[in-house]
C-alpha cells in the first residue's frame, strides 16, 4: 500500500503547505510474518522440545503405572 507523504524539508514552516509531496510504500503487516521455511524450523523446534521433555520425564520419574 502506498500514501502520499511530504518530502523531507519541503514543508513551508509559515504556511504549512508542502511543496514537493512523494508516493512512500507503506509496511505491511505481512512483512513481519516469517518465511515458510522460517515457520518450519520454529514448529520443528517447539515439537523436539516437548518430545524431549516428554522422554526426560519418563525416563526421570519413577513408574507410577506398574506399581501395585
């Protein structure tokens, strides 16, 4: 998206009109939004993490379910 904006020090301070105006893209908020491959890599991480928190609670904590 692109809007029309003053240039720099084109603004007259007395009457307040700009004098030379530019067309400026604006930023999205798709711009801020990680790349496909980026996403991949985060929810690969999130996923190994909890398997491995998982797995280290398993292996760490004693085996309530057998014991009778």
């Amino acid at each position: 998206m692109k809007y029309l904006a003053c240039q720099d020090g084109a603004l007259d301070p007395e009457t307040g009109v700009c004098s030379a105006e530019v067309w400026v893209d604006a930023p999205s908020w798709q711009d801020g939004m990680p790349t496909l491959e980026q996403a991949n890599q985060v929810g690969m991480a999130f996923f190994v993490s909890l398997v491995g928190l998982y797995v280290a609670k398993r292996l760490l904590s004693p085996d309530n379910d057998r014991a009778e």
